[in-house]
C-alpha cells in the first residue's frame, strides 16, 4: 500500500492558502497513492491519515467529536478545542 508521508515538508496547520496542499494531493492521486500520513494538531506527537480510497478503511468506529474554533490574529491563529458531548 503507498502512502504519502508528509514528515520533512514545511505545513502550516491551518493555511492561509490550500493550492500547495490541493496540488500535492492531485499529484499523489495521479501517482496511484492511496492517502496521506501527516502530524495532528489536536494531539502533539499523534498522527493522522488521510485515505483516498475508502474502500480500503475496514471497520470505522465514530471517537470522539471535537469543536475547533480558529481565531486569525496578526500574531497567527488562536485555538480553541473542546469535545462535544454525545
């Protein structure tokens, strides 16, 4: 299975722009990749996948639901993370 690991690349965790990350994603489509590996901003040191091909996901459960709240600022983006209550 390819997958695409991020880890090297400069990212933004919340960019002012998706054209760069839009283009990776186009390119490794057309590579035949099957997701994207990247670090979590909820989570330091966690890491999340992305799937482009659903059929390869086996037996999804539903965590936790999170709020985020993004607050742009001259002085970056505050964060506000909350879990929703079931």
């Amino acid at each position: 299975m390819q997958i695409f690991n991020v880890e090297g690349l400069k990212v933004e965790p919340v960019p002012r722009c998706y054209q760069a990350s839009q283009a990776l994603a186009r390119r490794l489509l057309g590579e035949q990749s099957n997701g994207v590996v990247y670090p979590s901003v909820r989570h330091e040191g966690g890491t999340c996948l992305a799937c482009f091909r659903p059929a390869l996901v086996y037996r999804p459960r539903q965590g936790a639901r999170y709020e985020i709240r993004l607050a742009a600022s001259p002085e970056g983006y505050k964060t506000t993370v909350r879990v929703v209550p079931s």
